[in-house]
C-alpha cells in the first residue's frame, strides 16, 4: 500500500505534468468523439496488437489525441501504459484519488470487469484550461486492458 506521501507526490506530480501541456483549442470533445477513439484505439489493438498501440498512443500530438480528448490505457492492476502525460506511463495508478477523495482507477477497473464497458464520473485537471472539472471517462477492456477517452463537463 502506497504511504499518504507517495499518494500526494504521485497526484502532484500527475497534475503539475498535465499543466505543463500548452492549451489546444477552445472546444470540448463530445461523448461520441470519445467513444469512438476507444473504439479507434480498440481496432489498432485487434490489427496491430496491444503493445503496438500503446506505443503510438504514447506519441505526442498523435492520432489519439484531439482538442481536450486523449487515449488511456492501463492495465487490470492500475498500471498506467498509456497517457497524454508521458511521466505518468509505468506509474501504478490504483490508489489514486480524485479531490473528492475518489479512488477513481480502482472504480474503473470494477466497472470493466463487471461491465466490459461503462462511463465513469470523477474530477481531474483539464490539461487545456488548467482547472479541475469534472469529467466523464469512458471505458471499455480489451483481453488485458482498459482503454478509455473522457470528456470534460
């Protein structure tokens, strides 16, 4: 179990790592636009296999990216593969929380496991206008992983 200390660094470092991305542009994914990059990202892993994807997920400014909308993947513990913030990648995620307290991976990964696919409410810096807000994820497992886009309310 992760130490209070190793919990706050880690969401520090998290949030002070989406900061550091310059704002896109103005308009906010929709719910569509993001479940239809879990489903792109879903049929690259089904083509091109798992690891493959998670690698060009990892790209900066890449197909998985668009405005506020970004590709994630973890694995069924809470390891983070693939994020928009590259120092996030390798992290073991599970005890994160959101402000509220949330420990949102735990929840996400409860909800694939018990669903296949859901879409998850919590709160998280928005990497465009630097605030927290609140945020719907939408996620889906694939074999081993979760892959999920989210849009920001």
């Amino acid at each position: 179990m992760l130490t209070r200390f190793v919990k706050l660094w880690m969401a520090g470092l998290f949030t002070l790592g989406l900061m550091s991305f310059p704002a896109q542009a103005a308009e906010h994914g929709s719910a569509n636009e993001a479940k239809a990059m879990v489903q792109k990202a879903i049929d690259a892993m089904k083509k091109h296999g798992v690891e493959a994807t998670v690698a060009e997920i990892n790209k900066r400014d890449g197909q998985y990216q668009d405005r506020d909308l970004y590709v994630v993947v973890y694995d069924m513990n809470g390891k983070n593969l693939a994020h928009l913030n590259p120092k996030m990648v390798g992290k073991e995620m599970f005890d994160l929380t959101d402000i509220d307290g949330k420990f949102f991976i735990r929840e996400r990964i409860e909800l694939v496991k018990a669903k296949g696919k859901a879409w998850q409410d919590y709160k998280f810096i928005n990497p465009t206008t630097k605030q927290i807000e609140p945020k719907s994820m939408y996620v889906e497992k694939f074999e081993n992983v979760i892959v999920g886009c989210g849009i920001y309310k």
